[in-house]
C-alpha cells in the first residue's frame, strides 16, 4: 500500500477506536505489537495479553531507556464466529480486572470487513504476533513475514511451515509466555536483531501464500478436472505438481514453504 492509502485507513480505524472508546494507535508517535486474528478461543488472545504485561514489566525492570509500544488485537467478525462476541467481552473485562494499569497501552477492536484497514495496521506493526493454540495455514502470519515483520508464533498447525525459527521470527510451545516475552524484550532491546529478522523476513517470501500462487494451484486442478485427468496428490503439494506439469520446477535456493514439520510426541 501507498503511505497515503495506510495514513487514509490508519484514519478510519482510529475514528472507530474513539467510537468504541478504545485507545487509539497514532502512526509513527505509536510504535505496537500487534495480533492480526478473529475473536476465536483457538487464537491465544489471553496468552498475548499475559506475554505483553510480563514484556512491559521486564521492559520497565531492565530497559526503561526504551519507549514501550501499545499493543493492538484486532480482527474481523465472521457469520461463522459465534464465540467473537463472547470471547471479545473476556478480553475487555480480562484487561480491565486483571491489567488494568495497561489500559490505555492496549487497543482491541472487532472490525466490519475490510482487508484494507488490517493490511495498514499489519505494515507498520514492528512486531506480529499469532499465538494460537490451534490453527490451520494462517494467512496472517505470511502476510507479516512478506512486510518484513519479525513474527513470534506457536507451533500449532500449518506455522511452522511458514515461520523459520530464529530466522525470521521465533516459535514456541502453545502457552509459553515466558518465551513470548523473552523474544519481545530481545526484539525491542537489540536493533542488530531486528534488523536481521526484519530482513530475513523480506527475503524469505514463498510466492505460493500469495494470489497468483494459489490461483494457478486452483487453475491446475480446474484443468485435471475439466479434462478429466487423474489427479492423486499421494501427500504431495498441488503447487509442486502444477509446476513440474508446466514444467516449471522449483529451482535450488527459490523460496518455499516448508514441506514437513517434526511434530513432537505429547504423550
């Protein structure tokens, strides 16, 4: 996006923010954190909620030269949320109970749909987080890492194919807030480390999260099917298939997701 088209949108949320009396993010006087995720219980919204109140507090202990950020939950409501609102009010009644004295440092907001809105709230976000405790392929994440956003993620589901650890973010265990933020506090406190990740993050871009990708997976499959050819993946990615067919394979050192993930045995 255009720095007019981010400063129009970043206007937009803010005048909903005032509507819903919440704190406002004013770009650039406000750096913040920020979780791009629906009100979901599966999100980890109260993980992030922990994670930053212990950031903000070893912040304050340790490195009270730097300016803390706000920290900014957001996301959209969906017909097929029916825990948002639930979830929404624990958040809000969470804050005002248990953190109170970070009120006005933290800005959640449920908005109408608008991919517009998110995207310039997730380009000038320093840090991303999605801390969910379970998760499919999370577009949120990708999107982050193609900004060049550090991201500090969990290992469930479909991220850690997308986030290399220590590379272009951090994973952690589901509920380890401790490590969130311990990785917050050496992001804020360490620009060398920023910058690296930052960088890494804006080399590390697989084009299969984005549109043209998933439209030729799709235009793939619609032409086996229209032509009536078999088409058994047998485990492998329909990306892979579609390009060795048009005789495009990935070529050594191209940027790709992850094919397989370790996944450890929780007995």
């Amino acid at each position: 996006m255009r720095d007019w088209d981010i400063a129009f949108y970043g206007r937009v949320f803010n005048a909903a923010c005032r509507n819903n009396s919440m704190p406002t993010i004013d770009h650039p006087e406000d750096v913040y954190i920020a979780q791009i995720a629906r009100f979901d219980p599966s999100k980890g919204i109260f993980d992030v909620l922990d994670s930053y109140a212990k950031f903000r507090k070893r912040l304050v202990e340790l490195a009270s030269e730097f300016r803390p950020p706000k920290l900014l939950i957001c996301g959209q409501g969906s017909t097929d949320d029916p825990d948002g609102s639930i979830v929404f009010d624990a958040v809000i009644n969470y804050i005002g109970t248990r953190i109170p004295q970070l009120a006005d440092s933290i800005c959640v907001m449920r908005l109408n749909p608008s991919d517009q809105i998110l995207n310039a709230l997730l380009s000038k976000c320093q840090v991303a987080l999605q801390l969910s405790s379970e998760e499919g392929f999370e577009v949120k994440v990708s999107e982050a890492i193609h900004k060049g956003k550090p991201v500090i993620a969990t290992m469930a589901g479909g991220i850690p194919l997308q986030v290399k650890d220590k590379e272009n973010g951090f994973l952690v265990d589901v509920g380890d807030t401790d490590s969130v933020c311990q990785h917050l506090y050496d992001l804020w406190t360490d620009e060398g480390l920023y910058n690296t990740m930052s960088n890494s993050a804006l080399n590390t871009v697989s084009d299969e999260v984005n549109t043209v990708g998933n439209a030729m997976c799709w235009l793939y499959l619609a032409w086996k099917l229209i032509h009536n050819r078999n088409c058994k993946p047998n485990g492998r990615w329909i990306n892979d298939m579609a390009r060795e067919e048009a005789n495009q394979p990935y070529q050594e050192g191209e940027n790709r997701l992850k094919r397989a993930v370790e996944v450890k045995d929780m007995k």
